[in-house]
C-alpha cells in the first residue's frame, strides 16, 4: 500500500496502469491492497494472471513501462518478466545476493546479523537474482522482530521505488543495473531453523534469536510460534529474552518467577526469561502455565 501511495505522488506523475493482487473472490481475509487501489481508481486484476503468458500480451498492448512486484510470493511467467518496455523490477526484504529467497528478515535475526538491507533489483528467469539496481542497508539490534525488521524494509524500501520511478523517467540507462556475485549467495525456501521447535539444549542466544525471529505479533508468522512441550502438550513460546545469567541446571527447566508474569527457563548455559506463552489458541502468562521446578521439553520435530 506505502508503494502505492509513493508512486501516486511521485513527482513524474507515474501512471498507474494496474495493481495485481488478491481479492476477496480470491479469499483473502483482508484484501487491503485491493481495497486502497478500488480507492484510488487504478484497475485490479488477479494473481492468477501473474503466472500466464497472456499477462505479457496485455503489458505490451498497454505499452506498460515498468513492472514492480512488491511482496508477492509468485514466480512471475518468464514472459510477463520481459514484457515492459523498461523492465521489471522486484523489492526483495533482504541484501542480496547474501539472503536470497523467502523470509529475509527473519533469516537475519535467526544468524545474527548485525545489519540488514532491502534490494530493488530488476527481474529475470531466477528467483533473486537479476542485477542490482539500488540497495539500502540499516543496522539491527538485540529487540528486533521479525516484524519491525520487515518494518524497516518498508520504510528503506519504499524511497528506492521512487528513485527508480525518477530514473525510469529520464533514460533505461539510468537505471543502474550491478551484477550479483552468486558466489556469496546463501538462498532460503520453506525450511524452519529446527523444524519449528525450541532445543533446550541449544546456547541462550541461539534460542532467543530463533524466537525473535518468528515474532510477527499480532500477525501471523511465517515460520509459526517456536514449539516447546510440558506434561505433553504443545506450548508456543512467543517471546523470549536474554538474562546473562548462568544456569546450572537441567535445559529446560523452570525457575523463578519474574516481574509481569515471565518465568525463567534454562538453556544450555543460560538462563532466559519466557515472557509470553501460546496455549490452546490464545496468548497466556508463563506464570499462568508453569511454576517452579517443572520440566520443559523440547517441540516435537515433524515427521515426513
């Protein structure tokens, strides 16, 4: 939607042929963008189209300029790719070619990173890995999310639609277009870091990283709550942090608790403060679930 609204009041007076995506015929829940586009007068048309050759046929008849794909998860028909007459582009929420491929930001926070950056870099056959046209970087700290990381792809993200826009307006060759080095490139699909499920065992930092990662409250996660176990059943540890503490206990044991309803778990060498459960569909206080003493196991690794 902020891509929208930037190319609306870019100074070049871009017009806005078209916005492709999801709709309410289509089952989206909250079809927004749809909805800002029906706003704005600009035509939607449906996702579905995205994957068709015949797209590429209207692009050219519309004498469209540039494509930019924004936060969609489709690989665009190799034809739509070639069909404008300037390019497509695509805003990737990731450095490339160092975090090609899905949940970028998440990604990041899971390694360690210490800086991050969102790419606008023109499309080809691959997935990530046409040239690079512009590219900002920003640093992270010890209380991002996955979600204020793909905040701040937005607001870093957004500004590098409008330089294209500006560029585009002068002359194709003032695009820039840098080739990736696909020597350093690290792709990323589906795969959850251990399965989705919390290892006990694993180093504090490690732990409270992977949990950061997942948090996309109060949206959904791509990667889903990190799972732990008590008395058998499922438990959705949905925020974590750090205590420098060491523990010399058993992993995954409980101790005291803490101010707001937190508990302390230990991890290997740590122990880390539990600060928000998922259970039975709701968030709940730790202290609310466990006390000290009890015994927490780790999640149950998928079977295939």
């Amino acid at each position: 939607m902020q891509a929208l609204e930037a190319l609306r009041s870019a100074p070049e007076s871009p017009e806005v042929v078209a916005v492709v995506t999801s709709t309410e015929a289509m089952g989206s829940r909250r079809p927004l963008v749809a909805a800002a586009a029906a706003r704005l007068d600009v035509d939607v048309r449906p996702t579905g189209e995205l994957q068709s050759a015949s797209l590429a046929g209207w692009i050219s008849e519309q004498e469209i300029d540039l494509l930019l794909n924004v936060h969609s998860l489709l690989v665009l028909h190799p034809d739509v790719v070639a069909a404008p007459a300037v390019g497509s582009f695509n805003l990737h929420p990731g450095p490339l070619p160092e975090l090609a491929g899905l949940n970028a930001p998440s990604w990041a926070i899971y390694l360690g990173e210490r800086t991050h950056g969102v790419t606008l870099h023109w499309m080809d056959a691959g997935v990530d890995t046409g040239p690079i046209a512009y590219r900002s970087v920003f640093d992270l700290d010890d209380l991002d999310t996955g979600l204020s990381v793909m905040g701040k792809c937005v607001r870093h993200g957004v500004p590098l639609i409008s330089r294209l826009v500006g560029d585009a307006s002068r002359a194709r060759s003032s695009i820039p277009a840098c080739e990736q080095d696909l020597s350093k490139r690290r792709y990323f699909g589906h795969e959850v870091p251990n399965g989705g499920n919390v290892a006990w065992s694993a180093p504090a930092r490690e732990i409270v990283r992977f949990v950061r990662a997942a948090d996309y409250a109060p949206f959904n996660s791509p990667w889903g709550i990190p799972q732990a176990q008590f008395n058998g059943r499922p438990l959705g540890i949905a925020k974590a942090s750090r205590t420098r503490e060491p523990a010399d206990v058993a992993p995954g044991q409980v101790g005291q608790r803490r101010s707001r309803g937190s508990i302390l778990v230990a991890a290997a060498e740590e122990w880390i403060s539990v600060d928000r459960i998922w259970r039975d569909g709701r968030y709940v206080r730790p202290c609310d679930v466990c006390s000290a003493g009890d015994q927490l196991q780790d999640g149950e690794r998928s079977r295939i």
